[in-house]
C-alpha cells in the first residue's frame, strides 16, 4: 500500500495524537527500524488496532476456528486480538513480529494472564516453522503493510508463498484486508489453485459516512487443484463505503473469477507441472510426434499463473531450428483462430520450426507486468519441460507474437441481457497498413471498437476517429440535445485536438467488401437514380451503425433502415459512435428474421393484388417529395420491396461452425423470405465467418438453391467471406466487372478518393461461385 494512501486510508483506530504519532514515525511500512521507533514511543501498555476492534471481529473469526486450532498471528504488533481470542479459550496461539521491541513488550504483558501464548522475533517473509504446522494463519493488516509501491509485489509473494508451506492441508487463510485492487490481484493469483475462498464484509455499526471497510478473505486450503469461484457474504451495492475502493474489489472479483472460469472450462486441462510428471502424458523426457497437452504453469515462487499448451511437432525431422521453444501469445491475440483452436494452433506449431513448442497465452492479470518479467517469471517452470535431447542447461528461447496495438483503453463497457458484456476501446495500431495520409496527415490513427465479449475473436465494428478543426467530437446522446449539438458545432477554435468519428471512412476491409458488391446491380441502381425511384436497403444488424451510417452519407439515393435486436446496442451506436437516424436513415428494434417475413408477406400480398407491378416500381417523383414518401412507406409497416438486404449479425452459439451470421440466417426459410422481399433486380448480402470449409460449402448450396447467381468476396486478411446473391436471370460476368465497378464509382459520393480505391480494389476479388 503506498504511502499516500497510508495515512488515509489504514487509520487505526484511536485519533488524533495516535495518528499524528504514526505518521510521524512510519514513513515505510515494511521498515523494521521504524517499527521499532513507532513500538518503543508507545510503549507496552497502549495497544494499537488496525481497521477494527475486537467487538467488530469476534461474530465474524469465531465461527472459522476451534479451540484446538494452531493459531499463527504475523505482524502481530501490539494489538489485543491475540488477548482476546485466547481469553475467549483459543490457547494455542503464536505470535510473530519483526520488531524485538514489540516482541519483549507482548511477552511482559501477558507472561502471567496468559503464560501459553507464545512470542516469537520472526519475519514473516521468511517463518522457521516447519512445513504444515498450522491450522490457521490469521492477518490483520500484514499483508497489506507489505505491498508498498517500492516492493512491488516482491515481499508480499515471499509472505504468502510462506502462508501456503506452513498451512496445514484444510487449514485457514484469514486475511483481514482493505481489499485495495494491487492487494487482491497479489492475494487471487498466489491462492488460485487448490483454494477455496470468500470475502466477507466486518460490519462495524458506528460507520455512518463513506469511508474504507474492512473485508475478510477467508482461504481454505484443499487437497485438489480444482479451481473454484471466489463468493462473497454482501452485496457490494449495499456497503456505505469508499466507491474507489468497493470500485477496485469489483474489478478484481471479476476479473479473477473470469480468469478462474477460463482455466476450469479449457477441455484435459492439468493444472500443475506435478501433476503432469504424475499423469498419463507422463515422459516430457521423450517427445512423442503430434503430442498436445493443456497445462497451467505455476508454483509457489512463481509470480503468476499461466495458461499454456505443450506440443510436440507431429514430424520430428533434423531441419528444427530449436528443440524446444516458448511462444508468447498477448491477450489481444488469444481469441484470434490462430491461437484459440487446435486447427490454427498446429498451423503455427508447423512454422515454429521447434521440436517441442510451448505456447503460453497471456491474459489480464499479466498487464501490468513487462515482457522482461513474464520471461523471467516463466523461465524454471518451462525449463522442467523441455525434452531431454535439449540442454538442460541453456537458456530456452523465447518467441512473441506481434501485439498489433500500440496502445488500448476501454472507453466503456456494460452487460446486456440480449447480447452480454459489450466493450467499447480506444486503439492505436503498431503498423496499419492502409495509407490515409490524405485523411490523416499527420500522428498516430486512432480506432474505436466495438466488440461483444461473448466473440471475443471478432470486432464488430471498427472506426476511423479524425481531428476536424471545424467539427468537434460530439457529446455522448445521453448529456445532449440537438441545441447543444448545435452550439458545439460552432465552436472552431480550439478544436484540432478533439477526435471524432469519421464516418467517410470505412475501416474494416469487410464493410468495403460489402460496398464493392453493389457493383453487381450498378445498372440497377442507375436506373433507379435516373427515374427519381426511391432505392430502400435494409442492413440486419447494426453494430456502431458505422456502415449504414456510410451508405447514407456516400449514397444518399439510397434511403437505409437499420434492423438492431438489442436497444443497448443502438443506445451505444448513437453515445460512442456518433450514429444519427433521420429522414434517410431510420432504426427498428426488432428481430431481424421477423422483419424480413413481415416484409415478404406484404409483398406478397401487393403481388397477389397487383399483379402488373414488378419490382419498386414507385411513379417518378420531385427529389422533395421523393423524401416523405419513402418516409411514408417505411413508416407503414414496410410495404416497399428492398433494393438491397445486408446481413451482418454475429452468432451466440458456436456449436454451429458459424462465428456469424446466427444459423437461423441461413436456413432455407429465412432465404426465401429474403428472396421474397427484394426486388427482380435486388441484392442480397451476407457476412459469413466459419473456419469450416463443409459448413461455408452448406451455407452457399442453401443460397445456391433459392437464388439464381452468388457471388464471392474472400479477405486476404481477414476470416470474412462475403456472399451476394442475385434473384434475377441476368448477372454481371466477371469480364464485364470493370464497367460495373466504374459505374459504381460514379454512383458513389466519397470525400476520399483512398476510400473509392479500396472499394474499388476489393470489387476486383469477386468472382462468381454458381
């Protein structure tokens, strides 16, 4: 704990002199000398009481300890909770501190009341107790005290890899703690396998403002190494305390807790090297072609904790490089397909040119640590794995996986009941590749993301955020009006220094993707504009809004309404990333697949009415009346038939091969509710992300028997595939595609001519499937 927060927030609980005399004498925590100068100014008679006294205590220790309990209390200073617990028949207690003055005051004090406590001089960094010689290890304040900024981390691990020797196997852990964030992240990671904990709350009644609780964790030491969720007794909404500090024990419950649900869901995982010496994939001497073993690294010196997979090449050959590698694999990567399946993994093992390649996959309690730290911290559990045919001896060679962020943070992120946690990040990439000097002249590119954790591989949108002198970044929706957006649009100077979402630029290569395939109804579209008819596209999802929010500024013939679920997500749209509905671009928040069949049952229905009509067809109108009309059509429950339906969902379920869109997209009824909706010469466009070739191959025979032409747009980059699909007879052959992509330049309106380019440079990857 640092010694800012010290003073305010560790207050004993005497005042006044008390205080003053502590902060005078205590300028280190962990300082022997200044314990000694603080114990010796006080004397034996005036005892001294972290966080709480005794009456706050004793309903909540009592209930964890038997009168037979050995009862170790480091740090003990000179406070009367070891008195207490043994007047109250707790006998055999020992007590250690640093400090030989407080040692020698305790002994004179309580020789004759209470002649079988025992007093011991003792770091508790470094106990002489024999291994297992106590039931209960109680802390009040110790560890704490231990984690001053200049330490880091490094006393408080040597404590509690001392509390995990010394505790007997069923034995108690009770830490009594102002449960700041740097101290839970120490306390969870070093007690995460084999430990069962919760944290409670000491009630003291008196407390009627806003200040610091005292918690307990309570950690029981089991003969297993299952991982188990950390409980709480309280409900952190109801505690009238600091909200810096209840804010940072949310955080870490959280984030262990997620951490503690990954390990224990990861399929054949085997959580300590013990076990894996002692296990069926016993012989890591030996290396057996196409082995593959799951394994968490860690041990009582280690620092932290680490996921990792063990492989050994499938071909063992004379041309490796190495016998043994460590790849290092960042947080940002370790959803990418690459690294999270067995697939991707061995395709990586096969350019490693090792042996034997360790891939060890970094999450977020490693953050804060440097790569120097993770390499030295990892070193002698990897090295008890490195096949015997390799040097034991030598250094084993560290790879890592290029972290394309330069620098992340989370602007915002909050839970929804339909789609999950929903992050919202503020990015700068090493090295991006796209050349938009003309947009941005000059500093780093800063994207926004938006990303559902429940897919945590992929981003749903991504966006391009410029400094425009005469436009400032826009107020999130929730602290605006249209007045006050007004007022800020008009303040110029000042300015340059504000981003804002550019909503001219497409930065995903997969939302150009889909604007280059408009290339394929570019006549269509042309006759449409030239007889003043209203083109109405319909985009099924609408993540940040960021492409329906580009085909309405780019191509504004083009009247876009936006089909979204979850209103959490159009809420963030318009908050974060600056999307706006108007007269040309409308929400509906709704099921996707029903507004699709509600669509095709009315067209249906004119069809059958009207025979004669074909297409939307609708009587060429003036460009001001064009407006109200569409507005009206929209408006009454969606009689007009759709130029142009987008489908850019993800999935939530991946037992379906799909990572978008949802299945049921695919199905054969959603398809002909599609091609009953669209238009003679319309388009129909899906996102289609799997790794599995037989379920894209399924996904292209469903469309193959519903419509007459599909088309296909594969990224090189990226895991998209595009799919566009024509309903009518005629289709544009692949040797006619440039006039069809010059055709849709002319129809496009971009204030960049690198962003026309890109378009245009993904048109030419089409090609026709069937």
């Amino acid at each position: 704990m640092g010694k800012t927060k010290s003073a305010a927030s560790r207050q004993p609980q005497q005042q006044g002199a008390d205080q003053q005399l502590l902060l005078k004498s205590l300028n280190d925590f962990t300082s022997k000398e200044n314990w000694d100068t603080f114990f010796a100014i006080r004397g034996s008679g005036d005892s001294f009481e972290w966080y709480a006294e005794w009456p706050h205590l004793r309903p909540a220790l009592l209930p964890l300890l038997s009168c037979e309990s050995q009862i170790l209390v480091p740090g003990c200073g000179n406070s009367r909770l070891s008195e207490h617990l043994y007047d109250d028949g707790f006998r055999c207690i020992t007590n250690v501190d640093f400090s030989k003055v407080v040692i020698s005051d305790m002994l004179r004090r309580n020789v004759r009341d209470r002649p079988d406590m025992r007093w011991r001089v003792m770091d508790m960094t470094d106990m002489q107790f024999s291994d297992e010689a106590f039931d209960v290890i109680l802390d009040k304040g110790g560890l704490d005290a231990l984690m001053e900024p200049e330490h880091g981390r490094k006393l408080g691990n040597k404590y509690l890899s001392e509390v995990k020797r010394i505790l007997k196997p069923s034995g108690r852990f009770i830490c009594l703690t102002l449960a700041e964030a740097h101290v839970l992240g120490l306390l969870f990671s070093n007690l995460r396998f084999g430990w069962k904990m919760d944290v409670h709350v000491i009630l003291i009644k008196s407390a009627n403002n806003h200040g610091f609780c005292t918690f307990m964790v309570v950690a029981v030491k089991e003969n297993s190494n299952f991982l188990q969720e950390i409980t709480t007794s309280f409900n952190l909404s109801s505690l009238n305390c600091d909200e810096k500090q209840l804010s940072g024990l949310q955080e870490e419950l959280e984030l262990e807790n997620k951490i503690r649900d990954e390990y224990s869901s990861s399929p054949n995982l085997l959580h300590t090297l013990k076990d894996l010496k002692l296990s069926a994939t016993d012989g890591l001497d030996e290396l057996i072609p196409g082995r593959r073993v799951q394994l968490i690294l860690y041990d009582q010196d280690s620092r932290f904790s680490y996921k990792a997979v063990l492989f050994d090449s499938r071909e063992q050959s004379t041309s490796f490089i190495r016998h043994c590698g460590i790849m290092l694999v960042p947080k940002t990567r370790v959803h990418g397909w690459l690294y999270s399946s067995e697939e991707g993994q061995w395709t990586v093992v096969e350019s490693a040119k090792s042996a034997r390649l360790i891939m060890v996959f970094l999450d977020g309690s490693h953050i804060k640590a440097s790569m120097e730290e993770i390499q030295k911290d990892l070193s002698p559990l990897v090295r008890q794995l490195a096949p015997a045919i390799s040097n034991h001896g030598s250094q084993i060679p560290f790879m890592m996986v290029d972290d394309p962020l330069k620098e992340r943070k989370i602007v915002h992120q909050v839970s929804s009941p339909l789609t999950g946690l929903i992050t919202i990040e503020d990015v700068v990439y090493d090295n991006f590749e796209s050349d938009i000097s003309e947009i941005l002249p000059s500093g780093s590119l800063t994207f926004r993301r938006l990303i559902f954790q429940r897919n945590e591989s992929l981003v749903q949108s991504e966006a391009l955020m410029t400094s425009d002198g005469s436009i400032p970044a826009l107020p999130v929706a929730s602290q605006r009006d249209e007045k006050s957006y007004s007022k800020a649009k008009s303040r110029k100077k000042g300015m340059t220094d504000i981003l804002r979402i550019n909503h001219e630029f497409l930065a995903s290569p997969y939302h150009s993707g889909i604007i280059s395939g408009f290339m394929l109804i570019s006549s269509y579209l042309e006759s449409m504009l030239s007889s003043g008819t209203a083109v109405r596209a319909v985009v099924v999802g609408l993540g940040a809004g960021l492409l329906p929010m580009f085909i309405h500024q780019c191509m504004q013939f083009i009247h876009v309404e936006a089909v979204e679920l979850d209103p959490n997500v159009v809420r963030l749209a318009k908050e974060y990333f600056d999307f706006r509905s108007g007269d040309r671009l409308k929400v509906h928040v709704t099921d996707g697949i029903e507004f699709v069949k509600r669509i095709a049952n009315k067209v249906s229905a004119v069809e059958a009415t009207e025979p004669s009509v074909e297409g939307n067809t609708y009587p060429k109108v003036s460009a001001s009346s064009e407006a109200s009309r569409h507005k009206s059509l929209i408006d009454n429950n969606c009689t007009a038939e759709v130029s142009i339906l987008i489908v850019d969902v993800d999935n939530n379920d991946p037992s379906s091969g799909l990572s978008c869109p949802a299945a049921d997209f695919v199905e054969e009824a959603f398809l002909n509710d599609v091609h009953s909706s669209i238009s003679s010469g319309g388009l129909f466009v899906v996102n289609l992300v799997s790794r599995l070739k037989t379920i894209k191959e399924k996904v292209v025979s469903r469309m193959k028997a519903v419509f007459k032409h599909i088309y296909s747009l594969k990224l090189d980059e990226d895991v998209n595939e595009i799919l566009f699909a024509l309903r009518t007879e005629d289709c544009v052959a692949e040797d006619h595609f440039n006039d069809a992509a010059s055709r849709l330049e002319k129809l496009l309106v971009c204030k960049h001519p690198i962003m026309s380019q890109a378009i245009a440079d993904a048109s030419k990857k089409i090609r026709y499937v069937a």
